[in-house]
C-alpha cells in the first residue's frame, strides 16, 4: 500500500464504508420486511419479491453470506485506517487510539445505524432489490465458506439447545394475531369490529346470544281459534315454534308464509298441525361458531336451546350468530322495543332495560362487565346483592355503578348504569334494602 497516494487510500475507505452500508440494508430490509406482502406481490408475478421470499427460506445462509461480507469489509476499512493514520500521524500508540475511534465512529454512522434506520423504514421496498444483490453471492465459493463457518454456528446450537427455542414462536398465537387487528393499521371501522368480533365467537355460546325462555313468542295450539288467528296475524316473527298448553311441550316450528294458503275462518289448531316443521334442539354452551356450521350443516335458521335435562332455555337464530359478527341489523317488535335500547343522559350515565345482555353493554357502551357469570344485567345485579333488590338500590359491578330504577316480579326491569366509577367513592348499596 505504500505505493498508493493517500487521496486513494481514503477513496477505498469510502468505498468499503458504502459497501458494508449496503450490506447492513439489505441484512434489515430482509428481515424486516412484511412476508406476507412478499407472498401477495410474488402472486402478481414480482420476480424480485419472490427471490426474495427464496433467500429468506434459507435464513441461515442469507445471514452468513451477509455478515461474511460486511464483517470482512469491516476488518479492511479497520485495516486501511490504521494505515491511513500511521501516514498521517505515525505509529505511536495515541495516534493509533485515534484511528480506531474515528473508524469506529464512521462504521457505526456510515455503515450500521444510518442504513440499518433506512432499512427498516423502507423494508419492503428494499428487500426485492437487495435480493437481486444478494442471490449471486449464495453460491460457490462463497457458499463453500459459509457452510464452513455454519459447521460451527450449528455446533454451538446444538449445544445450547437453542435451535428448537429459536424456530418454535414461528407461528402467531391467536392472541397476537386479534392484537394486530386491534392495534395494527391493516384494518379500520367496521372491518376492524367484525373481525374482533369473530374472535370473540370463540368464547361466545349460544346461552350468551338467546332469547330468554320467558321472551319466547309461541303460538299455543290449546287456545281459541280466534285467537290463534289474532296472533298469526299480527305476528312480526317469519317462524314461530308452537307448543301445547306450555313450552315444556314443543310441537314444532311453523313458518308464517304457509299459513297464506288457508282460508281465515279455515286457521285453527288442526289445520295448523300438518304444517309444522320438527323442532331442532340446540344443547346449551354450544360455542358460536359451532352453532353457525351447524347450522349451515343441517339447513336450519332456528333451534331451542336445551339444558343437559331437556328443559328448554331459549330460543337462537342464526340471526342472532351473525348480528354478533356484523351488529345489529334487525328490528324488534312494532311500537315494542328491545331489549337492547338504551337512553343516555346528561351526566353520561346511560338507561337500559334490565335483560340487556352484559355482552352488548361491553361491546357497544364500552364497559367491562365479566362474562364468566350471568349473561343479563338483571342477573348480574341479583348474584351480586344474594336478593332481589328494590328500586333505588344501587350497587358496584366492575368499576360501573348500577342503580336499580324499576323492578318486575323476580327481575330488574330498569336500570341506570355509570361507566368507569372508582369504587370507594359509590356507597354498595343505597336507598330502601331489604333486610
């Protein structure tokens, strides 16, 4: 090197320090970049995205081809300065200090942190085109000295047993996945909410979806024809299960439309039997999802939920599945209402029917209501006082404070809910208790 003027020495240190940038971003980008973006531009015929999902199948020799190069380049700029120096400022040993702080300096600037940034912000971009730079350097000779020193790297692996460790997290677990949904920007509004909503279908059950036993609209076939014909006709259900006396004898399901075919004086119990459907039951705690295939299985739209007895629960529609996926789509009863209605007031407190599922309060009110336990408000608030409660009582379920406003019979029919209350500062119970 002596016969190198200076002025070149520092333009082949310039040019390793680019080099071994060069290294560094395509080593980031690589392993950065999003695969399965690789995989969508691969299938659009990107020639450089699919060498570059090649060269990441084969991560161990991607990675000692890249760090073979750059650490060799790394040496040799090392190597250069010191000579640069020793032109410079002799060879002292202050002189050589300073050498290796300024070429430390330089690689960490030059060579690692500044590329490794731009690498990382723009992986995806980068890694078809470090591809193209990287494939001719994954064969002989270079290949040859790198399954060399990975005859080591594999040794000291299966000496730390880290390789099982190192390849077991390769897949995400369902809870990451729902984090990336929530959090990640790949999905927004409604698609967001249904695809977190599809998640939730995993712990969901039938019981948590249902319509109650005692909101369950039957035809009775042991009332009056006049009757009979009343209820059809203002009937705002396309399916009715009808029973017997009481729901503990089920019949069977009648679809509205077929009763147009008979005449209205024609419309009584015996001209009804011969169009029913048989019920389809439906076992209680059946998972959501389970239910949605069934459902599509056995062609079926309705089915009564049953407990391990046979005593009938409620009644679920595949209606019902979806508008836990979708939101609500469908209307209740003319001039009825739902359970489901809500008022807010002033103070940010909110009015709810006492059946409200705690399932639709956490989802569209945004409170926290554990669901390992009762699935309706008026059920959580009569676990948690041990009684029935009267009107005024009030009581702290989960930070939200719920005030009883109207009962009826066994249940709460009304109440007022607070979100986000701390719950020294609600009283447990307040007004007329009883004893």
């Amino acid at each position: 090197m002596n016969d190198l003027s200076l002025g070149t020495l520092l333009s082949v240190l310039a040019v390793l320090l680019a080099a071994s940038g060069l290294f560094s971003i395509a080593e980031t980008a690589m392993m950065a970049a999003n695969r399965h973006r690789l995989k969508h531009r691969a299938g659009q015929g990107q020639r450089g995205a699919q060498l570059a999902l090649d060269l990441l199948a084969k991560t161990e020799r991607l990675l000692g081809v890249i760090l073979l190069g750059n650490n060799l380049i790394n040496a040799a700029a090392a190597t250069l300065t010191a000579v640069i120096v020793a032109r410079l400022f002799g060879e002292g040993e202050l002189a050589l200090a300073l050498g290796t702080v300024a070429v430390t300096f330089a690689i960490l600037v030059f060579s690692e942190i500044t590329p490794k940034v731009i690498g990382a912000a723009h992986a995806d971009a980068i890694a078809p085109y470090a591809a193209y730079a990287l494939n001719p350097l994954l064969r002989p000779p270079v290949t040859w000295v790198v399954a060399f020193v990975n005859l080591f790297v594999q040794a000291l692996l299966w000496l730390t047993r880290l390789r099982g460790a190192a390849s077991a997290g390769a897949a995400l677990t369902q809870e990451e996945i729902r984090s990336l949904v929530l959090e990640g920007q790949y999905f927004r509004g409604k698609h967001r909410a249904m695809l977190a909503n599809l998640f939730d279908l995993e712990d969901a059950t039938v019981d948590d979806v249902m319509t109650p036993r005692h909101q369950i609209h039957a035809l009775d076939l042991a009332e009056r024809p006049a009757a009979l014909r009343e209820q059809l006709a203002t009937s705002f259900h396309t399916r009715l299960p009808v029973c017997e006396h009481s729901l503990d004898n089920v019949l069977g399901i009648l679809h509205i439309k077929q009763v147009l075919a008979l005449q209205g004086e024609g419309i009584d119990a015996e001209a009804l039997r011969p169009l029913l459907r048989p019920p389809y039951f439906v076992p209680a705690g059946t998972p959501l999802l389970t239910q949605l295939s069934q459902f599509q299985h056995d062609r079926q739209r309705l089915g009564l939920v049953v407990d391990e007895y046979g005593e009938l629960k409620g009644l679920v529609t595949i209606e019902d599945i979806v508008e836990e996926i979708i939101g609500e789509f469908t209307t209740g009863a003319p001039g009825g209402g739902t359970a489901t209605q809500w008022r807010r007031e002033a103070d940010g407190s909110v009015v709810v029917d006492g059946m409200t599922p705690l399932r639709v309060l956490n989802r569209r009110l945004g409170m926290r209501f554990p669901l390992d336990g009762p699935k309706t408000l008026s059920g959580a608030v009569v676990e948690a006082l041990g009684d029935i409660p009267d009107a005024g009582q009030a009581i702290v379920l989960a930070g939200q404070r719920v005030e009883v406003l109207q009962t009826q019979g066994r249940a709460v029919r009304v109440a007022r809910v607070t979100p986000a209350v701390t719950p020294a500062a609600v009283p447990l119970q307040t007004g007329g208790g009883r004893a």
